[in-house]
C-alpha cells in the first residue's frame, strides 16, 4: 500500500503536521486525532465505509 497525503487540521490545508505526529509516535505519545478527508477508492474499502451503498453505488 502506498501513502499519498498529509497529516493536516484543514482539507488541502498548508500546514502539514507528518513530522510532528512522527516525532510524537517515535517518543511514545498517542498524538491528537486528525480529521479523515478523502475517499475510499477501492471495492473493499468502499464496502467497509459504505456498507449500505449510499455513497458508492
């Protein structure tokens, strides 16, 4: 599986936090919860987050 984003506060926002949240797993801390932005794009992760097909028919 292959990565393709960034931890931010804000969709598409400029301040990037991957170095901070890496630093804090490095050091043992549970960093603060981030919002989810995106969108499922395969058949299985549809089906996890869409389990009635609303979203993805």
């Amino acid at each position: 599986m292959v990565f393709l984003g960034g931890y931010t506060e804000r969709k598409q926002g400029l301040a990037y936090l991957d170095l901070q949240t890496l630093e804090q797993l490095r050091a043992g801390i549970q960093p603060s919860p981030l919002p989810v932005y995106g969108c499922g794009v395969s058949t299985s992760l549809q089906s996890a987050l869409d389990p009635l097909r609303i979203k993805y028919p």
